[in-house]
C-alpha cells in the first residue's frame, strides 16, 4: 500500500513538474520572440538579399541571453511564434524549437520541437494547405505551405532530413515512441 502510494506521489510530481517547465519553456520563447523581433527589423537598404546570390551561406544568427537564434518560426493556424535556435541540442529544446538541419535559404530546412504545449504539441492539428512562415534574423520572410503529415519511426532520421521537402518540423508522439513529421513545399513569391 505505501508503494503504491509512493508511486502515485511520484507520478503526481513529476505531471506538475512537467507542466511547470511547458510554462516556463512558453514564457521564455515569448520573451526571446520579443527580442528577436526588435532586433531582426530589417532596414530596407538592401535590393537583393544575400542568400539568393549564394543559397549554400551560413545563416545569420542573433546571440540572446547565450543562445543563437536563426529566427521566428510562426504557425498563425495553431496560434504560435516561437523562436528557432541555431543548432539542435537536448537543452536547447528545453527552450525553443532548434535547426535539426538544413538551411531556410534552400529546401530541406528541417526544425525539431518538444512536444510542450507551448512548442510543438499541437503539430498534430495541423492541416494541409495551411502556411507557415520563418522570418529569418535580418528579417527575410519564407512562407511555406503544409502538404502533409506523418508518423515515423525516432530511428528514421535520414528520411526527416529529406531534401525533397521546403521544410519540415518534427517532434515526439506523446508516448515518445515515434515522430511526428510536418512536411511543407516552399511557396515561391
């Protein structure tokens, strides 16, 4: 009987815990969002943006409170703007969303995301023909369309790295034993 109800306590203390740091994760890719935006303000003195001269360039990236941001990443059908990290790392995702691969600048942009609320969650609402936007750290804008969703196996990561997609955002199932794939073309203004 004590063990059961140590396990219940436990296991009650570990959901608070996990929507206390869904919170904290919201609030402060809220805060980087903010940060983000005043400082990606573009100063319309440029004609041709550098990354259609040379695609194959590294992105920009904005340091904020340590971290490199790449950008904005805004889903306005799910109601979220969060910020994307330069690089992928556990940590890092305790944040924000993180490059996972790839380059906004040419197809096969790849984003992971943690399945909180305030992040990645509700990818699974996502449906085709709805856009998503990446506005970049000097405030280059790329409008992508959703055209589908997928399951696949965590191991398959050669196949979410596919360069035959614009972009695509990625995070764990809820069970954690697959991935959840939102794959996108780039809408070519």
């Amino acid at each position: 009987m004590r063990g059961g109800l140590l396990l219940l306590t436990a296991a009650f203390l570990l959901t608070i815990y996990n929507i206390w740091d869904d919170c904290r994760a919201g609030e402060k890719a809220n805060e980087t969002v903010e940060e983000l935006r005043l400082l990606s303000e573009k100063d319309g003195k440029e004609d041709m943006p550098d990354y259609i001269l040379d695609p194959d360039m590294e992105m920009p990236v904005k340091v904020i409170n340590g971290n490199e941001y790449i950008g904005i990443l805004d889903i306005s059908a799910l109601g979220l703007s969060l910020p994307v990290m330069s690089s992928w790392s556990y940590e890092g995702l305790k944040n924000s969303p993180c490059r996972y691969g790839g380059s906004a600048y040419k197809d096969g942009f790849v984003i992971a995301g943690h399945n909180y609320r305030s992040h990645f969650s509700l990818l699974k609402y996502l449906e085709p023909g709805k856009t998503v936007e990446f506005t970049d750290v000097r405030g280059d804008v790329f409008i992508y369309k959703v055209v589908q969703i997928e399951t696949m196996e965590p191991t398959a990561v050669s196949e979410i790295l596919s360069d035959e997609w614009g972009l695509s955002l990625f995070t764990c199932t809820y069970s954690g034993r697959a991935r959840l794939v939102v794959r996108c073309e780039a809408v070519r203004t």
